[in-house]
C-alpha cells in the first residue's frame, strides 16, 4: 500500500479532491474519525492506494502533522487566488519541517481568481523549496478550459466531469508554454548536471529524460511541483493520479526518513502509529502504518501485544491478518501504544520534534453538570490527552478545578461533543480565575504576645516583629536579630514558620508575595513557651502588620512569543498596546520562511483577549506562547473591582 496526505486551508476542495482519486478506478472504502481525519483506501494502477484527508482547520494542525508521519509523500491543496497564499503558510511550514516530498495542487483553477504565476509567487515567500510550475492554462476568455503540460508539451481541454481530451497547443499559448518550459528546465537543472549541459549547448532535452530527473527530484524531495485543476469537475484528477504513482518515493524512502530521526536502526522500525480516538463501547482505535514484516495480532509492537489488525476504512479485520510493509490498519485493545510514535518491537520512540503541535492559546474550566461526573471527567481527560497532543489538561490554582488549554474555540467545542457523546459526560466551560497576588508597600512593626492559659500548661510567647517590602522577584525572606535569648534559638525556626503561614492570605485575600520579616526582639516563659505558642504568635503578629502596610494587589505579566507570517507583522503593536503590553520587538523565523517571531510582555488578564484578537488578525494562522516573567503593582478603578470581586467570591464560596 502507498500512502499520502493531502492538507491545506479549509474550503481549499480537498475532500472532493480525494473523493474524485478515490473514484478513478472503482469505489473506495472510507471513514472519518472523531477529529476529522478522513482515511480513504482505494485501487489506482493495480496498486493500492491509502489517502489521509486532513482537516483544514487551524486548530487542527496536529493531526495533519501527524498524518505527514505515515506517508510517502503528500498533496497540498490550494486557493486560485493571491490573496489566499498566506493560509496556506502553516502547511508549509510543517511540511518542509517533515522532510516529505510534496506536490502542490492548485484547486478550483476554474474560477478567474487571477494568474497562476501570482499564485506562485505569493506561495514561493512561505517556502524554501523551489516551487516549480509543471502546467500552464489554456484561456477562453478569464476561463481556464484545459492546460498544457510542460514537460511533454501536449495539451488537454478539460471535459466536465470525464477525463480531459488532448488537443493541440492553441496557438495563442505557444509563447507562455515555451516561456514557461525554459523555466521549468533551468529550475530542474540546478539539480541536474546532464541537464544543465543540455541547456549550455542549446540542445532540446527529450520527455522521457525530464521526467525521470523530474521524479527523482520529488523523491529526494528537493522542489514542489505543481499541477493545476478543478477537482468539482475532475478536472486534473488523473494527471495528479498518474504524478503521485511515477513520482511519489516508495515506503523504503520513508523508512529510512523515520529511522533517522528516531537513531535506531531501519531493520529495528518495526511500524509508526499516527493517529488515535476513542469510540463508544469500543474504547481507544489506534492508526498504524507497517514498516516491515511481521505484524500481526499478539506480535510484539511498542513494548506491549498488537491487538486485532482492522482495515483503517471500515473497521473490518483484514483479509489476511498480516499488513505487509507499507500498508495502514487499525487496531483496538493496543492502549500501550502512545500517538504519534515510532515503533519497534520492544519500544515506542518519542515522534520527531517537528510534530509538536502549537501551544494551545485558550484556556477554559470544564464543569461536569453532574457532581457524579466529577472523578469521571478527569479521568475521561486523560485518555482524550492521550490521542489529542494538541489539548493540555491540568488543574486550576486554588480551586483544583480541571482546566483545559485548546487551541481555539472549534477545538474546544469538539473536545465538549466528544465528552457528550463518546462518554456521556456533559460540560459547561467558563474562563479560569485569574491568579494575582498581594504585596505591602511600607514598612511595619508590631508587638504580638500570644498568651492562652487552659487547664494544665498555658501557651505564651512574645514577638516583636518587623514587616517591610521585598525587591520585585526575591520572594519571602526572614530573619533574625535577636539578642540576649530573648527568645530562645530553638523557638526561632516555629516564628519563621509563622511568618510564613501568614503570607497565605493577605489583608485583600491574596497569597502575599515579596516581603521580608525581621524578628528582633521578644519574650519566653520556662514553661508555657513551646513551638506552637511562637508559631501562633508569629502569624498573628505578621497579619497585623501586613494590614498596616499598605498592601497593593499584584497581576501577572506574561512574555509571549507570537509566531505570526509577517506580512501581519505591523497589525501587532497596536493590539499589543491596546493591552496595556510593551512591545519587545520581532525577529524573522529562522525555521520558517516568511515567518516572524513576534516578542511582547502582556498581562496575564489579557491574554485571552490577544488570543481572540490574534486569530481575527491573522485569520487565524497566528499563535503565541507564553511563559510567566513577574508580578507587577496594579492600581486604580481596576484594582478595585477585581479585589471587590474577589471579596465577594470568597464570601459565596
């Protein structure tokens, strides 16, 4: 079996275009999993043939990462127009980070949305892979009614809903086809020494040989064809087919790919596990592509026994119940293995890095709507991290609540659907509480005697105590300067555990930060003097002193690194500014061409609000992370509301 991907923007065409490769010779066997991930086998060319259908959504990037690590080569589907290239970025960015040879298709070519070359050149800024046009259009008109094939220099007029009819070249295309052609040839040449002396002698190469340096340099994947089509129509289905079969490296060019990035040797990847998801009565269904011979069910794979091989598109065990190298299946009752993964008999490798998937950007309770459902959803939580590496789970400071970080609204409505109706868990979400702090700005000193007389032994200690700010970032300190034993040394440690308890709720509520506590004088009794009386007398002292020290409530400040194509760039200021943040300025993305690293300081309170902001922006291919760096004092009319909603919450609770 061979295996590709085909990914892009969402309305790029790319269901129809796999429906109409899965309909070229016969009726294909398809699913769709809970995450959107459509897995459709069919026959091309007494071959079989496994396409991965990714969803376009932004949100769900990591899938289609993770399909890129099970196939051989990969289809990225894209607007006609200008103007849309840039959403094509992110899938750029991931392929060329995935090393996988990619053919660029072209989609709706039907639709005057403006030139192939301006298509072309806006997509050319987001890869570093030559982007090399092996098609031209035939016009009537502002319609595309055919193309002319660059390399064999035939031509074909499109046929609605058929094969395309060959034609002669219209002689008004002559001129672009051989402008083209040249262009074409000198681009293969840099990769190419026999051609390249072609060209200097001025001598026309044949077909047959610019095909074959053509689907060499496919599958050393060192340029990105592209064909042009209208998949509604079938339209350039074949031509895109019969590319895929010729060009398209073999399961050996991606086993030795993986192998590499895992360090272990190609006769020990045994398989690569590539996408999960739970079904209801069913459990977890893990997706497999075979690397080598062998596998069947009770094998040893990840370190644990292979579970019942199905086949991907109808859940049905497999004819033969042993995939050969290259072939895709499922299998249940496998929960050992982890997704994405590389997998050999005793072992499952961490995947590559560049399948991370983006830090999740939104962040949300999730209230079961039942208390009985309350272990249940946490649990439920942790099998779906398990299958979906672009959700984090933890808990809510303070409240213990579970808190989840998606990467955006449409992720977080499917994970609410999945909990409904795979596990009959209903949630309702609200945004987490946000977490500050208090500080004092003043000195302070009190005198604190605990005194408490019951029936035997009394409790007694006497401390004087001073309370004063810290520097921003050193935390709680103490110390002493006790003299004379006024209060003895082993009483000293029970004070600064004391003082320490005192910081855990300040005069607004809070969890007090950045202050220093001295003990400079006190009292002791023989014999009613103990740890717990000094203890006690500390932390009531330490509160007094904290309510006459002015405190002052403290929000947190986040340093966010957004990760933005940088034509948007510009947009960002304003909106950071808009924030209350500061601007720290942008480097260009070393990793990926015609991407900006875009770096700012900003209120935590704000960030759910730069999420929301950012996706409107960039039309939702922009993305940040964040990382906690200080407290900082807040003051004013905003202060006050949050400390009186604060007040308020803990008064209900």
């Amino acid at each position: 079996m061979r295996c590709f991907t085909v990914l892009g923007p969402s309305q790029t065409g790319k269901s129809t275009l796999v429906e109409k490769l899965g309909a070229l010779e016969g009726a294909p066997k398809k699913s769709v999993s809970p995450y959107g991930l459509g897995v459709t086998e069919f026959t091309f060319g007494k071959e079989v043939w496994c396409a991965l259908d990714a969803p376009g959504a932004n949100e769900s990037l990591a899938h289609a990462q993770d399909a890129l690590l099970a196939s051989d080569a990969c289809i990225l589907c894209v607007s006609p127009a200008p103007e849309d290239a840039v959403l094509a970025a992110p899938y750029l960015k991931v392929i060329e980070a995935s090393g996988t040879p990619c053919i660029l298709f072209v989609n709706r070519i039907d639709e005057p949305r403006g030139r192939v070359r301006d298509v072309i050149s806006a997509l050319q800024g987001y890869s570093s892979h030559s982007l090399v046009l092996r098609q031209v259009p035939i016009r009537e008109g502002d319609k595309v009614v055919g193309t002319c094939d660059l390399i064999s220099e035939r031509a074909w007029r499109y046929r609605e809903g058929q094969t395309s009819a060959l034609i002669a070249i219209p002689e008004s295309e002559l001129e672009r086809e051989h402008e083209a052609r040249a262009e074409l040839l000198e681009q293969l040449s840099e990769f190419d020494d026999w051609l390249l002396e072609e060209l200097i002698e001025d001598r026309d190469p044949p077909s047959d040989a610019v095909f074959a340096i053509s689907s060499r340099v496919l599958r050393e994947n060192k340029v990105i064809p592209v064909l042009l089509g209208a998949a509604s129509h079938s339209n350039g289905i074949l031509r895109l087919m019969k590319a895929l079969r010729h060009e398209a490296p073999p399961v050996d060019v991606l086993l030795k790919r993986l192998a590499a990035s895992a360090k272990v040797p190609e006769n020990a990847l045994a398989a690569v596990s590539f996408h999960a998801y739970h079904r209801q009565n069913i459990g977890k269904t893990v997706l497999v592509r075979a690397l080598k011979d062998g596998l069947k069910q009770g094998a040893l794979l990840g370190g644990g026994r292979l579970g019942p091989v199905q086949e991907p598109g109808t859940g049905k065990p497999t004819a033969s119940g042993i995939p050969v190298p290259g072939d895709v299946f499922s299998t249940v009752k496998s929960d050992h293995l982890p997704v994405p993964s590389l997998l050999t008999a005793d072992a499952a490798k961490a995947a590559p890095e560049w399948t991370a998937p983006p830090t999740p950007m939104l962040e949300r309770i999730l209230v079961p709507e039942s208390e009985r459902d309350e272990t249940k959803l946490s649990e439920t939580l942790t099998k779906l991290v398990e299958t979906d590496r672009g959700l984090t789970v933890m808990q809510e400071e303070g409240t213990g609540a579970q808190l989840v970080r998606a990467q955006g609204p449409v992720h977080l409505r499917d994970l609410c659907k999945t909990l409904a109706e795979v596990f009959h868990v209903n949630v309702t979400d609200r945004p987490p509480s946000p977490v500050y702090r208090e500080t004092i700005s003043k000195s302070a000193d009190v005198h604190y005697r605990h005194r408490k007389q019951t029936g035997g032994a009394g409790q007694f200690a006497d401390v004087k105590l001073s309370v004063h700010p810290n520097g921003r970032g050193d935390g709680f300190s103490f110390g002493e300067v006790v003299k004379g034993g006024a209060v003895p040394r082993n009483f000293i440690p029970a004070v600064e555990a004391g003082a320490r308890e005192a910081m855990e709720k300040g005069p607004l509520g809070l969890h007090v930060i950045d202050v220093g506590v001295t003990l400079t004088d006190g009292q002791h009794h023989s014999v009613d003097s103990s740890e717990f009386a000094f203890r006690a007398a500390a932390k009531m002292g330490v509160r007094q002193a904290l309510a006459e020290a002015a405190a002052v409530l403290m929000q947190p400040v986040f340093r966010v690194e957004i990760h933005i194509p940088s034509m948007f760039s510009g947009s960002l200021v304003p909106i950071v500014s808009s924030f209350k943040g500061q601007v720290l300025g942008f480097d260009r993305d070393e990793t990926a061409k015609g991407w900006d690293i875009f770096r700012a300081i900003i209120p935590g309170a704000a960030l759910d609000d730069l999420a929301r902001s950012l996706r409107a922006a960039t039309q939702g291919i922009g993305h940040f992370s964040k990382a906690f760096d200080h407290f900082e004092e807040l003051y004013g009319k905003e202060a006050d509301a949050i400390i009186n909603a604060h007040a308020q919450a803990a008064h209900a609770g």
